[in-house]
C-alpha cells in the first residue's frame, strides 16, 4: 500500500510503532557516531597537530556532556511526544537524503534510514485537521526538551551559584530554538526544492545545532574539570 506525496510521488504507508523503534533506534546511532566524529577530530586537531595538552580530555569531557544531554532530551520527549518529537528529530536526515543521497546510502547501513517511510511518518506527525493546529503541534513537541533545559538550568544554579549562570542569554538562545526548531520540521512535509530553500536551510540547521550546543554547555549542572597537565622540562 502506498499514499500520495504532493501530487506524483507516492509513499510506502508507514507503521507507526514500527517506524518509531527504527527512527529512534538511528537517531542514537547517529548520536553517538556524530559526537565521536566530532570531538574526536577536535582532539587530534588540537592535540596531536596544535599541540594543546589535555585537549583530549577536554573533548572526551564534552562529547560526554553532548551525548548526556542530548540523550536525556531524547528521553524525556519520547515518553510525552514519541511520534512528533521523532519526526522533528530526523528532519535534518531527510534533508541529507535530499541534498547528499550517495553519503545518505552509505549512512544508511548504519541508521536504517528510509526516506519514503519517514516522509509517511511525518505527515501523519504533524498533519493535523486545520492549520492554525498544524503550526501548534510543532511548538508542542518542544515542551519536554524545554522543561529539561529549564530544570537543568535550575540545577546549575543551585550547584554552581547564579554567578556561573548566564540565565538571560541561555533563555534568549533557548527561545531562539524553540523559532528554530518549529521551523526546521516543516522541511519534513514541504521539501526545500529551490537552492536559495537550501541555503535558508542548511542555516537553520546550524543555527539550531550552534544553540543546541552552547544551552547543553551552559545547563550543565556539574563543575567542568580542567584536564592536569605536565609542565615541560625546562
């Protein structure tokens, strides 16, 4: 069985139960295969070629906090808003299907990433009986990453004194999300086909990965440890 996508491309019909443990299943996957990329090039960028001792710990430290976090929004948002919060969650892959479809096939032995199921699952996410709900429901998958931010907010400050605590601006980037990602899903059901679409895009996403980063950094409610280092000989 299949459903019409726009008006001649027609999807598989999508199993919602099903396609929520695989969709979950490779948001974890790229979790960690993402962070470990990352942080792991920053260290041996730093380390090995800059020469920055303890930047290695450094990252490891960081990579930790990201995949803590992310991993807890992750969590929380699954057990209040499964369905959308996955389609939300995997738009950004969708996208890369769309613009970089030979790394997409590559990824996808790995993630199990299906664009004509997902793009199913996305329309019965957030395809809601008029539009003014349509637009609310992609607010709503928000709320559970919001509480967790705002509680680990909360936390730091309660640890690490308000001193350390830059709440203003972790609320203005947190709101600057919430824009970010209530927009980033629509790409999900209304596919960017314009290379302008693109760009618009491809900068939100790194936008909304910029404030993602920096709210997990500054909601962390424990001390960061400064890696010891040996002085050299002199």
């Amino acid at each position: 069985m299949s459903m019409k996508y726009g008006s001649s491309i027609e999807l598989p019909i999508s199993d919602t139960a099903i396609d929520s443990i695989r969709f979950t299943y490779g948001s974890m996957v790229r979790l960690c295969l993402n962070s470990t990329v990352y942080y792991g090039s920053l260290a041996f960028l730093q380390e090995c070629i800059g020469g920055k001792a303890g930047s290695a710990e450094r990252q490891k430290q960081a990579a930790i906090r990201y995949v803590t976090c992310m991993s807890t929004e992750i969590g929380v948002s699954l057990l209040f808003a499964p369905i959308r919060f996955i389609a939300a969650y995997n738009t950004p892959r969708f996208l890369l299907d769309y613009m970089f479809n030979t790394v997409s096939d590559t990824l996808s032995i790995l993630d199990l990433f299906r664009p004509g199921l997902f793009a199913s699952y996305a329309i019965t996410a957030f395809t809601s009986g008029s539009d003014d709900e349509m637009n609310f429901d992609f607010f709503v998958y928000q709320v559970p990453s919001v509480v967790v931010t705002i509680v680990k907010l909360i936390m730091r400050r309660k640890r690490l004194g308000k001193e350390k605590c830059r709440t203003k601006r972790v609320l203005g980037v947190l709101f600057a999300r919430m824009l970010l990602r209530a927009v980033i899903p629509s790409y999900s059901i209304m596919i960017p086909t314009q290379g302008g679409e693109l760009v618009v895009a491809s900068i939100q996403l790194f936008l909304e990965q910029l404030c993602t980063s920096y709210l997990f950094r500054h909601t962390w409610p424990y001390e960061e440890t400064t890696p010891t280092t040996i002085p050299a000989d002199e």
